[in-house]
C-alpha cells in the first residue's frame, strides 16, 4: 500500500458524517466547498461500504413499490 492510500483508510471521520455525504451524493446535491471538506476527513472504506449501503437500500425500495403497484390493481386499471 502507498503511503497515501494509508493516510487516507485512517482518516478519522464518522460513519455518520459519510452516510450523510453519500446520501447527499445520491440527491446529487452538493457544494464543491462541501466536498472539499469530506476529501479532507471522511475515510474512503466508510464511503464504499456507505455507497453500497445505499444502493442495495435504494433497489430494495424500488422493488418494494413496484410490487406495492403491481399488488394494488392501479397498474392494470
């Protein structure tokens, strides 16, 4: 591992703070000066496994309401 890659898996941020950045990311609503505070704190393992949270939260919703559609009749109507 470079020296760089280490330094930036022990950045100390939150899992909360970078749940909050990816979700903000998802929206894709974010200031650059917003973003240029999480490249400086937030740890890049907490922003994949945050993003693949999300996303597999995301796809089980849609499926969720596309079944909810389906079930309730007002697709077919």
């Amino acid at each position: 591992m470079s020296a760089d890659l280490k330094e930036a898996a022990a950045r100390r941020g939150s899992f909360v703070q970078t749940v909050r950045a990816v979700a903000w990311s998802f929206f894709g609503v974010r200031r650059s000066s917003g973003y240029a505070e999480d490249v400086q704190k937030l740890n890049p393992v907490h922003v994949i496994v945050a993003g693949i949270v999300g996303a597999a939260l995301f796809i089980a919703a849609l499926v969720v309401l596309v079944r909810w559609v389906v079930g309730s009749g007002v697709a077919g109507a």
